[in-house]
C-alpha cells in the first residue's frame, strides 16, 4: 500500500497567526515579506496566506543566525 504525501494538504497561515506566533506585529510579518523573507501565496487582491513549511524556514534560518 502506498501512502501519496499529496493527498495531506499544507497548512496555510495569515499575517495575523504568524504576528501571534512570533509575538510580533503584523507590520513586521509584511516587512519580512517585502525583503524576500517570506512568499504570500495571494488568493486574491486583499486574502493572502503563507505556508507553514516556509514559516518554520524562517524561523530555522534565524535560530542558525542566532547561534
């Protein structure tokens, strides 16, 4: 039997779970955007989200930089 990792869909964030997640402001969350930190996958004009995968990216790469 095999097990198709396709079939379990990604979670996605909004601004506002990461803000939470990394007690910060949500202006923070757009910064690390606009530098090329963070990829938005836009649904449309004003509803985006992130995926969690590159969220613990970040935070991977920063406790590296921290060390």
């Amino acid at each position: 039997m095999k097990l198709i990792a396709a079939s379990i869909p990604e979670q996605l964030l909004s601004r506002k779970a990461i803000a939470d997640r990394w007690q910060t402001s949500v202006e923070t969350v757009k910064r690390r955007e606009k530098a090329g930190l963070l990829k938005a996958i836009r649904f449309n004009q004003r509803l985006l989200r992130y995926k969690l995968s590159n969220v613990e990216a970040v935070e991977a790469a920063a406790a590296s930089d921290a060390k």
